[in-house]
C-alpha cells in the first residue's frame, strides 16, 4: 500500500492510496470498506 498526496497528480487536499493483491483478496477489501459507512450510519 502506498499513499501520496494529490498535488503529485494535480489534485490538491486529497491523497491518493495504492494497493497491490490477489483480485479476491482485493474484491474482499472492497466490499468490507464499502459497507463501513453503513455501519456507521447505524450507531
């Protein structure tokens, strides 16, 4: 994993974060990230 700041890619305030995997274990990540704001919207 690695993060750099969006201004290398012209985007200011932002960070952009790579990741490298097998395509499951990346598919997995995904869905986990993707339901956390679900999770939060609960508490």
């Amino acid at each position: 994993m690695c993060c750099t700041p969006g201004a290398a890619f012209g985007v200011e305030h932002t960070v952009r974060i790579g990741f490298a995997d097998a395509t499951e274990t990346l598919r997995t990540g995904l869905d986990l990230v993707g339901g956390f704001p679900d999770h939060l919207a609960q508490v």
